[in-house]
C-alpha cells in the first residue's frame, strides 16, 4: 500500500475507532440541588431557623404547597446506555420543617430508597362500550346531526312522551 493511502486509512480508522467507543459509553448527570453533606448536616431541628437555612443552604429545590412550612432540597445523580431510561444511582432529599415561629422543627434525610419504579399494566386504557376504529370515530357524527329522529334533530321525533313531533 502506498505510504500517501495509509494515512488517511489509518486516520479514517482512528476516528471510526474513536467514534464506536463513545457512542457505547454512560452518560452520568446531576440534577437538582449541589448538596454540601457538612453543611447539610449543620441543619438541626431547635437551633436554626428560615434565615439561618436560608444562609447556609441557599434557595430550596422546591416548598410545600400549601403554606411556607416545609423545604425541599433534591439532589439526584443518574447514568445512561444510549437510549435507555436513565436510572438513579444516587438520590438526596433534605427536606426541612418550620414550626410556625419559623424555626426548624424537623430535618429528615432520605434517599433512593424513595425512588419508585412505576410499571404500567398496558399502553392502552380499557373503555367501557363499543369499539370504534379511527374512521368510524372520524366519519361516524356525519349525517346524525339535524338527522330526523335523533335528539336536536330536525324531524319528527321517536320520543313517545312528545307524539306531536
């Protein structure tokens, strides 16, 4: 083989080389809060309170809904073949409670423990009735609506409590 070709080809080969391992490797991502374990574990029930966890930890992941009594702190790591679901391998909660003066009434931590794995029984939700193809739930209202003998239409009526029409 000419010396001109070779390197190309073995270029060309390199690259193709480089191409297949990556293609092949994890994807690793965080989300959610960058969680500090020291200063996490400051956090303590009677001593702080919403300004001093406010200070340490910074803005929550997220609050309750209803009312301002609980702070959530989410941090979440997962990885990932190519086009499969990314599953978790490391999960944080900090999730903090206030009594009403504001002050830290509670501190739970948790982790993948709360992680649920939710299989659907089927992709398609039972219905109660005829089935009907997609044509016939396209096309099927044609020619019903002001049709004599269906409700709203336009003549004589089957209703035997209004005989007259």
């Amino acid at each position: 083989m000419p010396a001109t070709l070779a390197t190309p080809l073995k270029l060309s080969a390199l690259c193709a080389l480089a191409l297949a391992t990556t293609a092949c490797g994890q994807l690793q991502a965080h989300r959610g809060y960058i969680m500090d374990p020291v200063l996490a574990s400051s956090v303590s029930a009677g001593v702080d309170n919403k300004a001093s966890v406010l200070g340490t930890l910074g803005d929550p992941t997220f609050k309750s809904q209803f009312g301002d009594e609980q702070w959530y702190y989410v941090s979440r790591n997962t990885r990932q073949l190519a086009f499969a679901e990314p599953t978790p391998t490391e999960q944080t909660i900090l999730h903090i409670t206030f009594d009403q003066a504001g002050n830290v009434s509670e501190v739970d931590r948790m982790g993948l423990e709360q992680v649920a794995d939710i299989n659907p029984v089927s992709d398609k939700t039972p219905t109660r009735g005829r089935e009907r193809s997609f044509f016939e739930e396209l096309f099927g209202n044609i020619g019903t609506v002001g049709a004599p003998g269906v409700p709203g239409g336009a003549g004589p009526s089957n209703d035997p409590t209004n005989p007259g029409g």
